[in-house]
C-alpha cells in the first residue's frame, strides 16, 4: 500500500498522463454523447452570469451544465491532488529553463508555479496587471475567437482530424513562442 | 415586441464541446462528469501540466514532457475515435455518438495567437486554471475573471471581428 502511494504521490510521467487525458475523449463520448472542451465552461459562465442580450450568448446553457461540473471536477481534483497526493520530493525544472529565467529575473523555483510572480503581492503591481488580469483576459478571449484551446482543439479536435484544428494548434504554439522568446524579456524589462 | 427582437437576434448554438445527448439526463448524472474531471484535475496537478515552469520548457523547448503528454494524449483520442466510428460504438444510453466537423475560419488564426500568447504569459490553458486554483493558487481567481471577461468581450464585438 506505501509502495503504491509512493508511486502516485512521485510526478506522473508523460506516458502516463497522456493517454490518461487522451482517454478522457471517449469517456465523454460514451458516457453522455459529450464532446471534450474546457473553454466553452468560460462561455457558459458569460451565458449564465451576465449574457446582457449579447447573441452569442443567448442560449440554453442550462442544458452545457455538464461542463460546468466537469471544470469544478477539476478545481476538486487540484485540491485533492495537493493536499492529499502532494510529491514528498522537490520539483524538477530542466536546468536551462533555469538558467533562461534567472536571466529574466525568477529566482525561486522551488513550486509548480514562480513565487516571485503568483503571490497575492504582486498582484496590484504593473506585473500582476500583465500576467493575471491582461494574460487571463487574452486565453478567455483568443480560446472563444479560436473556436476552443488546447482540449477542444489539440486533442478533441485533431483526435478527430479536423484540419481547422491543426491550423489552430500550430497558431497556439507560434504565440507562446512569440510571447516566450520575443516579448517576455521585454515585460520583465518593466520591473 | 421584445419577444421577436429575441427570436432576431438568436444565431445558431456552435460550440466545441456541445451536449449531444438526446435523452434528457436526470440532475444526479452530473456526477459522472463531477467524476471526469476530478480525475482530469488530479492528472493537471500530477503531471505538472498546472506549472508555469512546464509551459516555459515547453515554449523554450526544453523537455519532452508537455509534448509528450499533449502528442500521446492526441495519439490515444485519435485511436479512440477511429475505434467509435469504425465499430459504431454507442453511448451507455444507446445513442449513436455525435461529430463535429469544424469549419475553418479566420478566428482559429488570429484567436489561436492570442491565446498562445496569453498561455504563455499565464501558464495556462483553461482547464489548467481551474486547477491552480484548486492547488491553492488563489491569485489565479483574477487570472480566471478575467478570461471570463476576454470571453464576454469576444461576444460583444463577435460581429465586428474578422471571421
């Protein structure tokens, strides 16, 4: 039984994550005829919340309440995940992403996220302003321009060899490697 | 009056993630899909996919791990739906299981490049959000308002944007 909790709590590898997510495919499609998508739970949220007459949001969001539970699912299972399988042992990053942003001006990298970035600090400074507030406002706004991030598209959408899909997978990468290594050095130059 | 203003302004319901169920599922089904994602959540978390760190060696093309999860998990839908569809493979209801066809439009260019670089400003795609902040991550509750809003936004000038 240790020996089993040792292995959950230890960082799942690729290969395990993967078709395990992968799987989740015909899970939807079997148990209920649903589709695999996360972004359009933001849409329903728009719908349910505040659809102020706007056509694209006036519909039945009661009936896509399923992918409102499916995301809360999500936020229960990190809470499990970290509270309950939390890996006893330190967090690898690969020794050159390090060195990358140390350049940049990140020093702690002891979590699954920056702590000089994600604390509560940061977030009424110019830093917070760029990485929550304008970073979350373009992934809710380029996911519904796009049609669906990287669930809907990457792997329901190529899972089922929609070309549209591709397009816009590859169109994801190109703007995280923009940001990454054309911009990012220049917002860290702000502070 | 304001009854067939709405029925002018209503479009047809598109959406990457529709329910396609035709019987109408009791409230307490929900909890398959509670179920799902509980598993997804854990998975996020397990995997790291949740890291700010992860997405950075992803962009910077520092480990296989991200490409390794996303390419496997595409490998494994693809053989999943190829099996559903070769063998007609029904739903637990007995429904036959619906495809979307997607249309390619402008959007998936121009909303795929800012959506990339918001990933990688934020560390994460939408269903990781939900995740940080159930890993206790509590300033990623600003990060998810304002996806929200990037969304309600998209809405409002939908018919103004290039498509």
């Amino acid at each position: 039984m240790n020996q089993i909790m040792e292995l959950i709590t230890q960082p799942w590898p690729w290969y395990v994550a993967g078709p395990l997510i992968g799987l989740t495919v015909p899970t939807l499609l079997l148990i209920g005829n649903k589709s695999f998508g996360i972004s359009s739970s933001l849409r329903h949220i728009c719908a349910a919340c505040l659809p102020a007459g706007i056509p694209f949001f006036n519909y039945d969001w009661k009936k896509e309440i399923w992918n409102l539970v499916f995301v809360s699912g999500i936020f229960f299972g990190g809470v499990i995940a970290t509270n309950f399988l939390e890996n006893p042992d330190t967090f690898i990053l690969s020794e050159r992403t390090i060195t990358d942003l140390k350049k940049l001006g990140i020093h702690d990298f002891a979590g699954l996220m920056p702590a000089d970035l994600f604390s509560v600090n940061a977030l009424f400074t110019i830093k917070g302003f760029i990485f929550f507030v304008l970073g979350g406002f373009m992934v809710g706004f380029g996911t519904r321009y796009a049609g669906g991030c990287t669930s809907g598209h990457a792997i329901m959408g190529l899972s089922n060899l929609q070309l549209p899909s591709l397009i816009a997978t590859c169109c994801f990468m190109v703007g995280g490697i923009t940001m990454t290594h054309l911009i990012l050095p220049y917002i860290f130059k702000l502070f | 009056m304001k009854n067939s203003q709405e029925v002018a302004t209503q479009e047809e319901f598109v959406c990457e993630a529709p329910n396609n169920m035709v019987k109408k599922e009791p409230p307490l089904e929900n909890l398959k899909y509670l179920i799902v994602g509980i598993m997804f959540g854990i998975i996020f978390v397990k995997a790291e996919i949740i890291s700010w760190f992860r997405i950075q060696e992803m962009f910077r093309f520092q480990s296989f791990h991200m490409y390794g999860v996303i390419g496997s998990a595409v490998i494994v839908g693809m053989i999943s739906v190829f099996l559903i569809k070769k063998f007609n493979i029904k739903t637990m209801s007995g429904e036959k299981v619906d495809f979307h066809p997607k249309k390619f439009q402008k959007g998936q260019i121009y909303g795929g490049l800012i959506f990339g670089l918001g990933w990688a400003l934020t560390g994460a795609c939408p269903g990781p959000l939900f995740a940080q902040i159930g890993s206790g991550f509590v300033v990623v509750i600003v990060t998810l308002i304002s996806a929200v809003a990037g969304t309600w936004v998209y809405g409002y000038f939908k018919n103004k944007l290039p498509n």
